[in-house]
C-alpha cells in the first residue's frame, strides 16, 4: 500500500486523523492533512483505508 494526499484538496475536517493518527496529522497553523508515513505497515492498513473513505474531500489516495 501507497498513500498520498492532496493537500490542496483538503478542507481540514480531522478525520484522517481520527481514523489513523499513526498516518496522518494536521498542521497546526491552517489544519491541512499532514501524511506522517507513505507506506503503512498491515496493521495500518484498515485503519488508512478508513481514513480515505472518511475523507470529505477526496484528499486522500491508496495504490495497492
């Protein structure tokens, strides 16, 4: 699994973070997703897959 984000999409709703805050984490000055590791481990994997199904946005991508 490869994950990306698009910075320029996301409208800072938090849920990545909520969903995989071993993934993901916010700027703190605007709330942008911040992508802490491209390439989770399997343990990860469910929870960065909900991460990108929450997204409100879109901001997040996964290649397998």
């Amino acid at each position: 699994m490869r994950v990306t984000v698009d910075q320029d999409r996301c409208v800072s709703s938090g849920m990545c973070v909520m969903n995989a805050p071993d993934v993901f984490d916010q700027r703190d000055d605007d709330g942008v997703v911040q992508l802490l590791t491209d390439s989770p481990g399997d343990d990860r994997t469910q929870d960065t897959r909900s991460a990108a199904t929450a997204c409100p946005a879109l901001a997040i991508h996964i290649e397998e």
